[in-house]
C-alpha cells in the first residue's frame, strides 16, 4: 500500500509527462491513472488530492479533479469559485469542474456567473449539474434571440442523457403558464438549424411542439 507522498509524486509525474498535452488528453491520463488504483488505495489518494486542491487551487488541479469527482473537491472548488467577481479562465476551469456536482452549494456557484461574460458556459453547465433546477434561467435564455441557440445545444445535451420522452415533460414544466408564447420561441429555436445540421430531427420538432 502506498503512502499519499508517493501518490502525489506519481501524480506530478504524470502531469509532467503530459506537460504538452491537450487539457482533454491530461485529464483522460490521470482518469486512467486513477481508475486503475487498487481499490484499497483509493481513499489514500482522495485524501491526498482533496488537500492538494485546497492548499493549491491551481488552474492544473482544477482542471485534473473532474478524473476523481469527489464530493469534497467539488466544495472547495465552489467556495473558491464563489469568491470571484471577475470572469476569467480560472472561473471558466472550475465552472467545468463542477459539472458532475448538482447539490445545492456548487448549482449556486455556478449561477452566479449567468448574466455574465460567461454565460453561455454557466448556461450549458447547469443544464447538465441539476436540469429542473435551471428551468428559469432557460425561461430567461429562451427571450432572447442571441440564446436561442445555446438553448437548443442544452436541450439536445438533456435529450442525450434522459430520452425525448422525459425532455417533453420538462419543456411542458418549462411553458406553463404562457404556453402560446413559449411555442413560439421553442419554434424559432428549433427553426436555426435544418437538415443533416438539426440536433432534432423534423418529427422530434412536431411531436415536441403538439405534446407540449
């Protein structure tokens, strides 16, 4: 069994080797680092890394810590996210981080930075952190013609993970109480991409529309 010294050297190593990578490329290294781990060891490397990310929430570690998704990691990178008032790439590395997080602490984190320069980002992570939740900030989006399309890659992502069935439900939650004009919007956002280029195809649009 090793020691959490050991495994933060083998990590660093790891990351050194990668040092020219693609952030994609590292993050799939140490994923596979990780999931090799005897599971006996694997409490000795959470304990190591959720220390590590506290005592350096480096843009490096931010960007590692979605191999792991520890529930302690994703606190501290919400209460450090929650200390900026500035958008930059650090807020949009931990706004990632965050995705696999859909309690309440992290959701709040990340819609804080709805409205702003990073909303698109903020749009798209809380669609896939806690979907019901975010329903009124998609009502919000769904106003605005430059959002449009944003929506329509939340709700293929939604699609994507539960079913057109349930996606139907949750646009019927989404439109009521003006459901006439959130027909009208949900058609012009399904109208900006046709053909082979449509995340929904002509008969998903139809029945979404008639069924909700």
């Amino acid at each position: 069994m090793k020691t959490e010294e050991i495994y933060e050297q083998e990590l660093d190593e790891l990351i050194e080797r990668n040092y020219y990578s693609e952030e994609w490329e590292l993050q799939s290294a140490v994923k596979l680092y990780y999931d090799a781990l005897p599971e006996d060891d694997r409490p000795i490397f959470d304990r190591m890394f959720i220390q590590r990310i506290d005592d350096d929430p480096s843009v490096a570690n931010i960007s590692i810590s979605t191999a792991f998704n520890l529930p302690e990691v994703g606190s501290i990178i919400a209460e450090r996210l929650s200390r900026h008032q500035k958008t930059s790439q650090i807020t949009r590395t931990m706004m990632y981080a965050l995705r696999p997080y859909s309690d309440g602490e992290c959701f709040a984190a990340v819609e804080r930075f709805v409205d702003s320069e990073q909303e698109i980002e903020a749009l798209r992570i809380l669609g896939r952190m806690n979907f019901l939740r975010a329903i009124p900030h998609f009502r919000r989006a769904l106003k605005r013609d430059q959002l449009l399309e944003v929506c329509l890659h939340i709700f293929q992502d939604r699609k994507r993970d539960v079913g057109l069935d349930q996606l139907i439900d949750e646009l019927a939650m989404l439109i009521k109480g003006r459901e006439g004009y959130y027909r009208r919007r949900l058609e012009a956002m399904f109208g900006i991409k046709k053909g082979d280029h449509a995340p929904f195809g002509e008969r998903e649009v139809a029945r979404i529309i008639t069924e909700i």
